[in-house]
C-alpha cells in the first residue's frame, strides 16, 4: 500500500526520489517553491528546462515534464503547471487534479517510488487552500491505481495553514 503524509517544511531537502516543482507555463524559474528548487538544484536545471522550453513550447497547465535534479537530493524534478485561480469555474479543479495525476504518471515512468509535492497554485495563483488540499488528495488517491510501483508520497507543506488541512483530509483516508 502506497504511504501519503503531510509534511511541514521546505521540498528542496526532503529525501525522495523525485520532488514536483510548481512550475509556471514558460518553465524558466519564477518566485516561490520554483525559485526555491532552481536555487537548490543550480544552473543545469534552469538550462534544462530552457532546452525542454525551445522543443515543446513550454508547458500548459494541468501537463508536467521531467528534468533531472542537478544539486537537488532527489534524482529527478518533476514540472508540473497549476492552474491560476479565477473564481472556481474556469475547469481550476479538473487542472489542478491533472497536475498531481499527470505528475504521479510521469514519476512512474521514470522509474521513482518515492515523490514529494508542494501545494500547487497556494501561492501566487491564489487556489483556495482548502479546496486544493481536497482536490490534491482527491486526485492523488484517485490515480495510485495506474502507480503502483510508487510506495511513497509525501505532501510537503510551508506554511501551518496547509499542514493542518492535509493532516485532516490525510487522517481520514
Ligand atoms: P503557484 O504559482 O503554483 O501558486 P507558489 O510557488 O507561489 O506556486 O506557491 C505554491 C506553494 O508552494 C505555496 O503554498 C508556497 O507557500 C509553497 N512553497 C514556497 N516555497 C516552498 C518550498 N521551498 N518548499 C515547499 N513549498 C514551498
């Protein structure tokens, strides 16, 4: 059976296979949990992501590529793109559950058991934090199926708002 747990603390330093960036559609760094993993992985990620940027026109939101994790601990950094939110009725759900089923799918391919994810689109696409949880964990659950070489996920929290949500909903599974 696949573990999920909620964690509190910054993803560049939890030890897993693959960790999932919150990246955003050009794939060339940006502030938040993006910044934070190109500072901890170095240049090679962001020269990586240019080069995947130049052959597939960047990444649309809901999709996810896949790089290697440079400095980072983990072996691979998986792009994944959340959708910005604007109101609830522009299909926000439906993208935001694509990023962390898209992002399990690739993990697998890649041959990583163990993947951590931020809380994609908290930050500055201004998802609800409530409802992302729900439908992170919703859309996680809904694919261990299609995964089950994957033994591990980890939902790294960074902030207390997050980690409580996620220990309620992950309580109750
Ligand atoms: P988005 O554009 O998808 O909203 P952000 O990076 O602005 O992406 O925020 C996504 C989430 O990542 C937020 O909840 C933010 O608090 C969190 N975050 C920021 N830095 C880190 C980090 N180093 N590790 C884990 N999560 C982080």
């Amino acid at each position: 059976m696949t573990v999920l747990e909620a964690v509190l603390g910054d993803i560049t330093k939890v030890a897993v296979d693959g960790i999932v960036n919150a990246a955003n559609s050009g794939l060339l760094g940006g502030g938040g949990v993006d910044g934070a993993i190109h500072r901890a992985a170095g240049p090679g990620l962001l020269a990586e992501c240019r080069d995947i940027a130049r052959r597939l026109g960047g990444c649309p939101a809901g999709e996810a590529v896949v790089s290697a994790g440079y400095n980072l601990p983990c072996k691979k950094v998986i792009h994944t793109v959340g959708p910005v939110w604007r109101g609830g009725g522009a299909g926000e759900p439906e993208r935001l559950g694509s990023c962390y089923r898209k992002s399990l799918l690739l993990a697998r391919e890649e041959g990583l058991e163990t993947v951590a994810f931020p809380n994609i689109s908290t930050g500055v696409y201004g998802y609800p934090k409530d409802l992302a949880a729900e439908t992170a964990v919703r859309a996680v659950k809904a694919a261990l199926p299609e995964v089950p070489e994957i033994t591990r996920v980890v939902f790294v929290c960074f902030d207390m708002e997050n980690y409580r949500l996620y220990q309620n909903l992950l309580e109750n599974r």
